[in-house]
C-alpha cells in the first residue's frame, strides 16, 4: 500500500532539510514514538505504539536512511518492526522531499508499507486516515519548532500578535516534546475512526437501480402476503 502526505513549513528548505535528517528532531515529534538505541548516523532503532479505535500495537524496530541528496532534498528512509506482544510485523519505505514553496518549504512524504497482524484488519480508508491523523500531529510540531522566533528574540512591546504567537509556539513545543510524545501512542479519536469506516463500507457497496427495484418489488411482496394470511386466518374463526 502506498500513501502521500505532506505539509508547509515557513522556514528555508535547507533548514527543514536538515531538521528532519535529525533522527532525534524526528522522534521528538512523532506521538509514540522512542528513540532506544543510535547504531551509527544512520541506522536507528527504537519504539513506536499505534492506536486505531480500540485497538493498540507496540512495535519494536529499526530504521535506517539509505539514500540523501542535499542538492535535491531528498532522502529515503526504510524502517522495519516486529510487534511486541503479537506475531504482527511492519515494513515500510519512505521517501522525503523537501522544496522550496516561495519563502516556505513544502514537505512530502510518499510511504510503501506493509503491515501484518491485527492492524491488517483495517481498510486502505482507515490507514491513510491514521497515516494522515500521524503526520498532521508530527507537522504541527515541526512547525512550532522551526517557525518559532530564536531564544533571544523578544516580540516587540506592545504588540500582542507577537506575544500571542510566541506563547502559542511554546505551548505546542512543551506538549509534543520528548516526554509527550512517548506517553501517548498515534491515535485516530473514535469519530474519526468510525467515519472511515462507514466511508470504506459504502465504497464496496455498490448500489443499482435493478438492486433498488428488486427490494421495494420484495418488501411490497411480503405485506401483501401477511395480509393474506390475516384474512384467511378471520375467516377460518368466523366460520369455525
């Protein structure tokens, strides 16, 4: 299965470039996910814990970069994991692009997985709801990191746009650091969840007019037979 996502960033391409090359940048904003063990500067391993609805799986894996090109801004990452209470298993592939949008930079992930075990159960619907669910949480907090003003920049007085964007930046920053994201598994909430699901089952369902027909003709049918049988039953009573 392959899935596309991407975001915006207002900071130089170069520098979104070189933030997500960072493994520990990375892992500090994907929810669920713990950096255990740096092999070399490209080989990584770590933790990662998915939810989807009731359901909550625990991967241990590695990852590792296999290609970059800074003149392109481009990298491709391969990561594999096995689950840890279950005989369930991941691959993936991802390539990385980085360009430049005008003053901003445009992000773009294009994902190759396989997944087996008990997440396999769900659709292509709901796993690209839980890949896009994943990447809007691990965008927001990309952004509040690279388009926050510097440490030693002070909004300027009386401007409380400024203050209220500062503020706003450091709030997502403390909440999506580290410790948050290791706490909280990647989750897509139950409305999300169940919208996919109904919007999954409605795509195999496919409705006819032939098929339409067929019931009304069906339900007609059957009311006309129990009045039958009312009316064959009073009679026997009256007579009887």
């Amino acid at each position: 299965m392959q899935i596309e996502n991407s975001f915006a960033v207002k900071a130089p391409p170069d520098r979104v470039y070189e933030f997500l090359l960072d493994v520990n940048n990375v892992v500090s904003c994907v929810p669920g996910a713990e950096l255990s063990e740096v092999v070399d500067p490209n080989t990584f391993k770590g933790k990662v814990r998915i939810k989807v609805g009731p359901v909550t799986v625990s991967y241990n894996g590695t990852a590792r970069i296999t290609s970059r090109d800074a003149e392109t801004r481009t990298a491709t990452l391969e990561a594999e994991g096995r689950e840890t209470t279950g005989s369930g298993s991941a691959q993936a592939t991802t390539v990385m692009a980085v360009a430049a949008t005008g003053e901003a930079s445009t992000v773009t992930l294009t994902t190759d997985f396989t997944v087996v075990g008990r997440v396999a159960q769900f659709g292509r619907g709901i796993m690209e709801d839980v890949s896009r669910h994943l990447v809007g949480q691990a965008a927001a907090c990309i952004q509040s990191k690279l388009e926050a003003p510097p440490s030693g920049a002070a909004p300027a007085a009386g401007d409380p746009l400024s203050q209220a964007n500062s503020s706003a930046a450091a709030s997502a920053s403390s909440a999506t650091g580290p410790a948050a994201a290791a706490s909280q598994p990647a989750a897509l909430d139950a409305f999300a969840l169940g919208r996919a699901v109904a919007k999954e089952r409605m795509g195999r369902v496919k409705v006819r007019p032939r098929m339409i027909g067929a019931a009304f003709a069906a339900l007609i049918s059957l009311l006309l037979l129990r009045r039958v049988r009312r009316a064959r039953r009073r009679r026997r009573e009256t007579n009887g």
